[in-house]
C-alpha cells in the first residue's frame, strides 16, 4: 500500500485553500500521516520569481512563467513521491490544471500548456471545486493578484470543466454550498483514501 494523492483544484474564492486545510486536520486527526502541498509554493526561488510576477512586481513572458509553474511542480515531485511511498496521504492545493487552465485562458493551446507536466506524478482524486463567478463576487470579490480578474475566471472555469472528460479520478463539487456542506462532500471522497491504496502511481498525461 502507498499513500493516496489527493489534488484539490478550484477558483479563486471557492474555499480550496480553507477546505484543503480543514481536510489536512481532518486526517491528522484520524491518526494517519498526511502531507500537504502547496503551488504555487512561494518559499523556492522558483517560487519567488512565480510569486513576484503574481503580484505584478515582474513582468514575464507567457511561456516563460508557465514554465516556472511547472518547474515549480517539478522540483517539488520527489517529495510528493517520497510521501506516498512512505504511506502518507499528501493533500495538494492546485497543481498542473490549475497551470493549464490558466495559461490556456491567455491563449497559448492547450496541448502546449499540458506539455511540460507531462509525466509528474498523477493524482488518484482531483476535487475540483466549482463555484460561479457571481458567487466569488459575494465572498467579497477577488483579490489583487495578477488573474484575479471576472473575465479571466470565467475563462479558467470553462478549460477546468474539460478536464472532467478526460476520464481522470475527476470530481466536482459545487463549492457555492456552505462550508460544512463542502467539508461533508469532500470528505465522503477522501475519508475512503487515507487508509493507503494499492498500485502504482501513474503519471499525467501520458497514454
Ligand atoms: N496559477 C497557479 C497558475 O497560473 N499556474 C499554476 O500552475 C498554478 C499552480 O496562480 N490565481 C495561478 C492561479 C492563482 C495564482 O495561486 C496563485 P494561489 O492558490 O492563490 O496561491
Ligand atoms: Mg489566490
């Protein structure tokens, strides 16, 4: 048995980072070893220039930061590996849809943007969080950052909606529901997992 990964995906605004946190404790809790991750994760270099750009404190070439998004998964991938061999649930907050669905949203094809995470570790559930833009808007809005933005949202939910056909551990869950409704649905996927599951793990996007 390994360890199962568990990607959370979703919107801006639709609670991705509090329910990954709420199921984080959840499993802790229940007494299984858990890993959480994170991307971007801000804390590398790559991770620095990624977040320098998110805040408009640098300017780069589309291509060129969806690369780094993707080095960014890429550097992380021996841990997210090492975790599951090790028993470990690991929890991930956005990974390569996220990447996909965004950069893909400013126009670069999708195939390209899927290209550089060709081969990372493939998640065995990916809780795709969904929620409306007019519901983002009454949670107060979206922030400051670069992509925060109506239009670009509703772009990024349409390309996110495609990957529900691609036959993938996909799930969605409508996050426009109160939190322990969401808290409730996400369990009901995860709690099933965390006691390890067999086989290897796979890798996206290849066939
Ligand atoms: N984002 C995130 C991308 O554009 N590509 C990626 O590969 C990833 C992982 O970064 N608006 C975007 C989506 C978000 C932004 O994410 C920052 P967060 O979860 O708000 O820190
Ligand atoms: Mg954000």
């Amino acid at each position: 048995m390994r360890g199962a990964f568990i990607v959370i995906e979703g919107l801006d605004r639709s609670g991705k980072s509090t329910q990954t946190n709420l199921l984080h404790e959840r499993i802790r809790a229940s007494g299984r070893q858990v890993e959480l991750f994170k991307f971007p994760d801000r804390t590398t270099t790559i991770g620095q220039m990624i977040d320098a750009y998110l805040r408009s404190q640098a300017e780069l070439e589309d291509h060129a930061i969806h690369l780094l998004f993707s080095a960014n998964r890429w550097e992380l991938a021996p841990r997210i590996e090492q975790s599951l061999k090790d028993g470990k649930t690991v929890l991930c907050d956005r990974y390569a849809f996220s990447g996909a669905s965004f950069t893909s949203s400013k126009g670069l094809p999708l195939p390209w943007c899927k290209s550089p995470d060709v081969g990372l570790p493939a998640p065995d559930l990916v809780l795709f969080l969904d929620i409306t833009p007019e519901k983002a808007a009454e949670r107060g809005g979206y922030g400051e950052e670069r992509y925060e933005k109506r239009e670009m949202q509703e772009r990024v939910r349409e390309v996110f909606k495609g990957f529900q056909d691609e036959g993938g551990p996909w799930v969605e869950v409508d996050a426009g529901r109160p939190l322990e409704e969401v808290t409730e649905v996400m369990w009901g996927k995860v709690g099933p997992l965390v006691k390890g599951v067999e086989g290897e793990l796979k890798r996206l996007w290849v066939d």
